[in-house]
C-alpha cells in the first residue's frame, strides 16, 4: 500500500472518529438536559407529595378531635342515661318491694282472720 492511500484512510477514520466523538457529545449534553429536567421534575413532585401529606395529617387531625369531641359528648349522654335509667328502675324495685311486702301483709292477715273463724265455725258431717 502506498503512502499517500494510507494517508486517505487515515483521514477516513479521522473524520468518522471525530463523527463518533461529535454524537457522543451529543449524546452526554441530551442525557445532562434530560437528568437535569428529570429531577427539576422529580423536586416538583416531592414538594406536591410533601404538600398532599401535610394536608392529610391536618385532617387526620381534626377528624381526629371531632371523634374524640363526639365520644366525649356521646359517652356524657349515655352516662346521664344510665344514671336515669338506673334510677328510675330503683323507683320501681321499690315501689314493687313496698307492694309486694303490702299484699304479704294483707295475706298474713287474711290468713290469720279465716283460721280464727274456722275454730268458730264448724260444718258437721251430717
């Protein structure tokens, strides 16, 4: 092969190294922009994601008092019924106990009244 045909293909692959060279230049600038819009994107979406989590804890947080307001509220009420009820249900034991005890009396008394009369009264046998 003569000089000046090795010359030529030397500068062949010259100029398509420096082609390689160029793309790959190209290539790493389009990668940077892309990293770079990749995470100026990525910074978005951690502040919205951090935004949407706050404002989830804030209403976990009121729900939260609202519950425990209802609870106290309710188990307020429930206890005010109990103590009603509780008192109410005494009032007819009572009144139940004082007649129950009343018929016994009038029983006992009854009782004693007829068995007085039946040592009076005698129903012969014919």
């Amino acid at each position: 092969m003569k000089k000046n045909n090795l010359e030529i293909i030397l500068e062949n692959i010259d100029e398509k190294f420096e082609l390689v060279l160029e793309g790959h230049s190209a290539l790493s600038k389009e990668i940077r922009e892309t990293r770079q819009e990749f995470n100026e994107k990525l910074d978005l979406v951690n502040f919205k994601v951090d935004t949407l989590h706050q404002r989830v804890e804030n209403v976990r947080e009121e729900l939260t008092e609202k519950i425990d307001a209802v609870d106290k509220k309710l188990s307020e009420k429930i206890d005010a019924v109990d103590k009603k009820l509780s008192e109410k249900i005494d009032g007819v034991e009572k009144s139940l106990s004082d007649k129950i005890d009343n018929v016994a009396a009038d029983l006992t008394a009854h009782r004693t009244d007829t068995e007085v009369h039946r040592k009076g009264y005698k129903v012969s046998d014919g």
